[in-house]
C-alpha cells in the first residue's frame, strides 16, 4: 500500500538557534553570520539573504567595471592618445578573460561553493583597480584588465546566480530577477565614478572605489552560505513533514530532476543554441555598453555628464526588466519570454543608429534597458529548466566561455567602425542584424531530457 504523500507545511522555519538567534543588539556579530543573525531577527527566510548579499557584491565589482567602463573610456583616450579599437580591445578582453575562467569557476563553485570564490574575487577586482589606477602603457592597461575580469568571473554574477539558484526551486525566476535587479542597479555606479573622476582625476577614484569594495564586499562574502541545507533549511524556506514509514511519494513540484552531466549538455542541441543565442545578443549588448558614453558625447552632443547619467538611466529602467521579465518567467514558457527580451534589444540596437537629437535618446535608452534587463534573470532560469542542477555552474561557465565570443567582437568591431568612418551608426545595424538572430535560435530550441539523465 503506497504511504501518503509528504505535506508541506508552508510556515516560514526559523533559523537554527546557533546560526545568529543567540547574539545581543550590544554584540558584534562575526561576518560569517551577519546574515544568519538579520534573517533570524526580521524572520525571514535566509535565502532572500543570499539574494541581497550577492546582488550587493555584483553591485560594487562587476557592476562598477562594467557600466563605469564607459566613463573611463575618454579620459583614458584623452591622456594616452589611444585609438578607439584599442581601448575598447580592454572591455573584449575582459570578456575573453571572463569567458576563458567562467568553466573553472564553475567547475569550482559546484564544489567549494560560492563564499570561498567570492571573497577571492572580491580582493582580486580590488587589486585590479589599483593596478588599473597606477597603468603607464597599454601593456600595463590590458594586464590590469585582466585581473578585474579574474576577480569579476569569481565575485559577480556567475557565482551568485549558483548561490540563488540553490536557495530556491518554486521562486527561482523571482529570486533571480531581484538579484539581476541589484546588478542593474549599479548602473548608480556610473555617475558616482563619473563624479568622483571630476572631483579627483579617473586614477584616484579607483583607489577610492577598490577601498570600498574591500570594505563593504567581505563581509557581506562571509555572510553567505551555500545550500539551506547547510543550516537545515529547505529550498523556498518550505519545511517538510518527515514521512510516514513505508512512504516514497514526493510532494508535488517539490522534486527537482538533477539534471544532466556537463557531457550530457554538450551533447544536446539546446546548449548550443542557448549559448549561441547568448552570444549573438552580446554583439549588439556590448557594443553600446562601452561606446554609449563616447557615442552620445561625439555624435549627439551630450556633455560627457548628461551622458553618464544616460547610462544610469538605462540601468535603471534595466531594474524594471529584469524584475518583470524574471517575474513572468515563473508562469510563462521561458525559451519565449527570452526571445522576446532579445527582440527587443536588437530593435533598441538598431534604433540607436538613428540618434541624432538628445530627445530621441528618451525612446531609445528605454527600450535597450527593458530587453537587456529581461535577458539576465531569465537565462539561468531556462538554463536550470534544460539542464537542472547536477552541474549547473560548470554549464553555465561553458555557455560563458561561447557566449563571450560575442563580447569580445562586438565593441571592438564598433570601435574599428568608428575609426574607419568616423560614425558608429552602420556598426549598429550590422550589430542589430545579428543580435535578432537569437530569436528564433530560442524559439525553436528544443527541451532535453532530464528524467533519463535524474
């Protein structure tokens, strides 16, 4: 006679007393349980903890490098007297560094977990920055690039989309939109560098931004754990009633396939066409990340203040992407949902070639925020639909690996264009043309099996 199925009691667990519920207001709490001590305190689950953490270290590493790239952009061609192609060579690199490390992280964050890879992330983007502050040739300009793109692979968001992934199952897509949220968010970080560049030349204010990352990014490190088994909790913060003798049923959506080896997804046609799809989008993507700033200064008339604040802008409106587009996700079939964020991001990218007054900006940069925004939280998502979680990191690294290629080309195509031509506006339709092919790429990408692989 088969036993009742498991039930599911939908109260939110505590936190076991010895993970932070024993400490005073008075005391100081050991980094390794700020976020534990939080949770228990506020009473909730601890995995929104992870979110927020993981979205904080994004926010100030990877995010600053990556949306603050563009604020540094002209300084740095006005001091060394650099062609366009070759510093935008530094931003592909990264990519290239990045996309090179991403299966090593995620062969390491399978096993060691994300606390570790962080914190060593976070002092190496830090030692970046000041070696990138301290750079006299172009040699010395790449080689600290690569020691940002290093720390970022192992602090920013490939290794937080492995902690959330784990800490939820039913609210995965929600889970993974906040965190995308919080990377969107430091966009912020565009102005604050573009200020501090004003107000201390673009060197110092590294120095200033990597005593900041230092100070804020290691603990909130620390604070991670890697599962909710680590400190008995279950995925979503749902508790399980043990089973009765005999019982073997599992409650319904609780049971999760683990999903296929990493030669198991290199053997179907849905890894390629994800990775694919991804790294056409990056063309388009990439190419306007690094050039908005010089593209809105040089060819629209923005002052190079106006302009960084377009970029904050764009990342702002990105929030609202990633959360919306994360949100619906969980109720719609993800390979659509994505393929419509890349659509509208190549009609962004098009658009942005006809630019010519600083009004139109304010159609443009909202449509680019909206489709760029959608495709970060919904990747890993459908990724961990396809796949599941056996070797989610390592599979997400090589999708990195390919997906970059697309990085890497994009900007500096864009920047040879511009050197050629003088305009960025026919690198943008090309780019745009390319980016639209991940449409139907993911539309008619097709599900593997995960129950012969569980």
């Amino acid at each position: 006679m088969q036993g009742a199925p498991r039930t599911v009691n939908n109260s939110r667990p505590r936190l076991p007393p010895s993970y932070g519920q024993g400490y005073h207001t008075d005391e100081v709490v050991p980094p390794l349980r700020i976020g534990t001590f939080v949770a228990s305190r506020a009473g909730f689950f601890f995995g929104w903890w992870v979110v927020f953490a993981s979205a904080a270290i994004v926010f100030l590493t990877g995010g600053t490098f990556f949306y603050g790239f563009s604020a540094l952009f002209n300084p740095i061609v006005r001091e060394f007297g650099w062609s366009r192609a070759a510093v935008s060579f530094a931003f592909s690199l990264r990519s290239e560094v990045g996309g090179i490390a991403a299966p090593i992280v995620g062969f390491l964050v399978d096993r060691v977990g994300p606390r570790r890879l962080m914190v060593f992330g976070v002092a190496t983007v830090a030692l970046g920055f000041v070696l990138l502050s301290q750079v006299q040739a172009l040699w010395a300009f790449y080689g600290s690039v690569v020691v940002i793109a290093i720390g970022m692979s192992a602090a920013a968001g490939p290794v937080g989309i492995v902690a959330v992934a784990h800490w939820f199952r039913r609210r995965r897509g929600r889970a993974l939109a906040f965190l995308a949220m919080g990377a969107g968010s430091s966009g912020i970080m565009v102005v604050v560098l573009a200020g501090l560049i004003s107000a201390f030349d673009w060197r110092n204010a590294l120095v200033i931004i990597a005593a900041v990352q230092l100070a804020v990014c290691v603990p909130l490190a620390l604070s991670i754990h890697n599962r909710p088994e680590d400190i008995g909790l279950h995925p979503d913060g749902e508790a399980e009633v043990g089973p009765s003798p005999g019982d073997t049923a599992v409650a319904p959506g609780l049971a999760e396939p683990e999903g296929l080896t990493v030669r198991q997804a290199l053997r179907s046609s849905a890894f390629w066409r994800l990775a694919l799809a991804v790294s056409l989008g990056n063309l388009g993507a990439m190419a306007i990340i690094v050039h908005q700033i010089p593209f809105f200064t040089g060819s629209v008339g923005l002052s190079e203040g106006a302009a960084a604040a377009s970029v904050t802008g764009m990342t702002l409106v990105s929030v609202g992407g990633r959360f919306g587009f994360g949100y619906v996700s969980d109720f719609m079939d993800k390979r659509f949902v994505m393929a419509g964020a890349y659509a509208l991001l190549a009609l962004a990218v098009l658009l942005f070639a006809a630019i010519h007054q600083p009004w139109q900006i304010f159609l443009v940069l909202p449509l680019f925020g909206l489709g760029w925004g959608g495709i970060i939280p919904v990747r890993p998502a459908l990724q961990a639909e396809l796949f599941g979680l056996r070797a989610f990191g390592a599979i997400q690294g090589l999708v990195f690996t390919i997906a970059t290629l697309g990085g890497v080309v994009g900007p500096v195509f864009a920047g040879w264009m511009y050197d050629q031509t003088e305009s960025y506006r026919l690198s943008f339709v090309v780019l745009a043309a390319a980016t639209f092919l991940a449409v139907p790429l993911l539309v008619t990408l097709r599900r593997p099996s995960l129950s012969a692989a569980a």
